[in-house]
C-alpha cells in the first residue's frame, strides 16, 4: 500500500484521469485539512474513493496503543508493512497538542541511555511513513488541531536527511503548519545541521548534548568522536547565524555522571556563547541502562547553577514513562537485538 502523502498534486491527478480537476482539489483538502483516510473523504464520489483506496491507504498497522498521564500522553506502535516497528506519541496540554514521530525504526547512533539506540538499527522510514504518523496522529487529536511536530522519535532525523526535510516541507506548504511548531532533533550531527540551515526552513532546532566536555560526550554520545564538540559548536553557530533562530541544548541529567557542579560549568560555557537554551531532561529509565535519573532535588540545584551563570534553562516535564513513551524508551523493534518491552498502564 502506497501513502497517499508522499504524493504531489500531479500524481495524484495523474492517478484519476478524466476526472474534474476540482476532484484533486477536494481530494487533496481533504488529505491534508481534514487529516481524512482516503477512504473517507466524503466530497468525492464513493466510487472514486473505492477506486483510490484500493492503492493508497496508511503504511502503518497499530499493535498497540496505551495511555498515561490521565489519557493526556498516548502511545502507538504500528508495524509497517515489512514488519518493522516504529512507536509515535501523542501529547495534549492546555495550550497545545503535540506529536512525536519516528524517522528511522531504530537507530544506529548507539546514545548509551537512550533505549532505541542499545536497540540497534532496523531501517529508514520512506516519507510517507513518517506523514503517516502526523496524520494519524491529527485524527485522533480531534476534535483539538495538531499544532505541534517533534522529530524526536526513534532514529536520528538528519541520518535519513531528504526523508526529514520532504516531511517538513509537505507539513509546512500542505498542512500549512508554521515551521516554528516543526521541531528537529539530532545527536549532532554537524554537516547535516549546516545543511538543515540552509534550506530555508526557520524550524526549531534541538541539539541531544547531555555533556560538554569531549571525553564523557564520547561514552554518551558515540558520534562525538566523528563530531567533537568544537566541530558541533560550529555547526550550532551557523545554524543561529543563517536561520537567525535560536537553538536548544537536551541535557538528559544522570546522576553522577553529568550532573555535578563542574558539569554545569562546562554547559553554561558551552550554550552561553551560542545563545543555546538549555532544556533538562531528567534520566529516564532503560532496561540496557542502569544508571539512575538525578533527584528531583539535585535537578533543581543543577537548573539553579546553571541560571547564576548566565545560561537561559529549563526543566522539562516528563510525560509517559509509565508506558515506555518519554524520552529515550521508545525501543518496540523487530531486529531481533530486543525483547519486547511489556505494555505497562
């Protein structure tokens, strides 16, 4: 089955000729405005609708889908049609509603506390594949608007670069969602992030750091030794310099490893110069990590350290963990490197 949002205009005109061509109008509005299944869009005949669905329709089957935080964060795993997994997360505040999305069905970047990564790499997702999730996403949001896109799922995004930004462009130009409410995350890496700058995009730009001195970063971050520090400051500097937006530094905080007073030296030196904020993350746990979160105590302490000297910090609010859905536990692949994580409500 082929996702209809990796199509364009003319290919989907070209898939229903001699037909109106007011027909890819209302089609295409609702794909996009209306986030509707093909099958679904009610403006155009019922013949026409069968005729379409019968090739095009979602890549994506759910396995599961759980619920935390009071029905306020929501977990899908969907197998794709090779039987790889991936995992999407829906997040719904008073101000916003947010889905995080899968790039890659695991990853190969190898973050010793992230679990995708001690999962290994399975492969890239096509385009549609990663829209599929947006759009799935928007539908069960109704009836509040999606207005927030993170590529903070599994994978690295700017290792699947032209999947990436095909994504954000169609969120962009086709679901017209501001590219400030699009949302990049990456370990690093800098030829991508210079690349990224300049593609016209003025997205939000989020760098996993989570230690500023190249030794510990290495352990943490293997692609530190491809991109050490000084090479990813200067990738972070042009990317403020073209995009002229601000970027954030993710700051998973590990007790003892990377929340000590000298750590929060080395942060504020490191973020205050790119005018980086720096939001902290709070360890959580992974079975192929036993490491342990700092004290809700410690954090603010470290928060506090960090604000007397000169960085701009915050906390961030740990959503889902009780169903494996916060940040680094996303991990359902089927490479054979894991077992399957039990669901837990």
């Amino acid at each position: 089955m082929r996702s209809p949002y990796e199509l364009t205009r003319g290919e989907l005109a070209e898939l229903i000729p001699g037909e109106a061509s007011y027909r890819v109008d209302q089609i295409w509005r609702g794909l996009w405005d209306d986030a509707s299944p093909i099958g679904e869009i009610t403006t155009i005949p019922k013949a026409l609708r069968a005729r379409l669905a019968g090739t095009l329709g979602s890549t994506l089957r759910v396995l599961e889908d759980v619920e935390s935080d009071h029905g306020a964060t929501r977990k899908w795993v969907f197998a794709l049609e090779d039987g790889a997994t991936i995992e999407t997360v829906l997040m719904t505040y008073a101000d916003r509603v947010t889905v995080c999305v899968s790039t890659q069905a695991g990853c190969a970047m190898g973050c010793s506390f992230c679990a995708t990564g001690q999962a290994g790499f399975t492969r890239q997702l096509g385009v549609g594949e990663v829209l599929d999730q947006v759009m799935f996403a928007a539908r069960h949001a109704a009836p509040r608007r999606l207005s927030n896109v993170v590529f903070m799922g599994m994978g690295e995004p700017l290792a699947n670069y032209d999947v990436t930004v095909k994504a954000l462009r169609a969120l962009h130009e086709s679901r017209k969602l501001s590219a400030r409410h699009l949302t990049v995350s990456t370990v690093g890496v800098a030829p991508a992030i210079e690349r990224l700058a300049r593609e016209g995009l003025p997205l939000t730009l989020a760098v996993s750091l989570h230690a500023a001195n190249d030794e510990l970063r290495s352990e943490i971050v293997p692609l530190n030794r491809r991109y050490p520090l000084a090479r990813l400051a200067e990738a972070c500097e042009y990317w403020t310099s073209t995009t002229g937006r601000r970027l954030s530094f993710e700051w998973a905080l590990i007790e003892d490893v990377n929340d000590t007073d000298e750590c929060a030296r080395e942060l504020a030196s490191y973020a205050r110069p790119l005018r980086a904020h720096v939001n902290l993350i709070p360890l959580n746990p992974t079975p192929g990590y036993l490491a342990r979160g700092t004290s809700p105590e410690r954090v603010r302490e470290f928060a506090a350290l960090l604000e007397s000297l000169g960085a701009n910090v915050t906390v961030r609010n740990t959503r889902g963990r009780s169903i494996d859905a916060a940040c680094g536990q996303l991990a359902r692949v089927t490479d054979g490197k894991r077992r399957r994580i039990p669901v837990r409500s």
